[in-house]
C-alpha cells in the first residue's frame, strides 16, 4: 500500500511539473507574439502563435493522460480491495 502512495504522489509531483512547461510555453508564445506585433516582425509574431498552440496542446495532452492514469489507479484498487 504504501509504493502506491509513493508512485500516486510522484505522478502528481510529474503532472504538475509537466503542466508549469505548458503554461511556461504559452507565456513565452504570448510574449512572443506581443513583440513580433510591436516590432512588425511576422515571423516572431508567427513563432509565438506556434508556441501559444504546442503549449495549450501539451497541456491537454497531459490531462487526458492524467485521466488514464487515475482511472488505471481507480481499478487497481477495485482489484485488490476484490481480493481481499
């Protein structure tokens, strides 16, 4: 029981780490389109567009997977709680 604890506490520690490099991806595209509209560099404007984009799909990408996870975890222990 307790490697459980263990393994669901560094999935969260993961997940959270996994969503600050989105969020950080998404500010640094913003900040990029920001000034690629200041300077009228549509190339810098386009780089942060691309950024905002991967960061948000990151993002997502890690929740339904936290989803998984949890609902994996969910069963295992349905699973043991059955055979005891």
């Amino acid at each position: 029981m307790t490697n459980e604890i263990e393994k669901t506490e560094e999935s969260e520690t993961n997940n959270t780490a996994e969503n600050l490099e989105s969020v950080g991806q998404m500010i640094i595209g913003g900040l990029e389109q920001v000034g690629g509209i200041l300077t009228g560099d549509p190339t810098t404007r386009a780089e942060g567009e691309f950024n905002t984009q991967v960061g948000s799909l990151h993002q997502d990408a890690n929740k339904n997977l936290t989803a998984i996870e949890n609902d994996e975890a969910a069963q295992n222990r349905e699973s043991n709680q059955n055979e005891e």
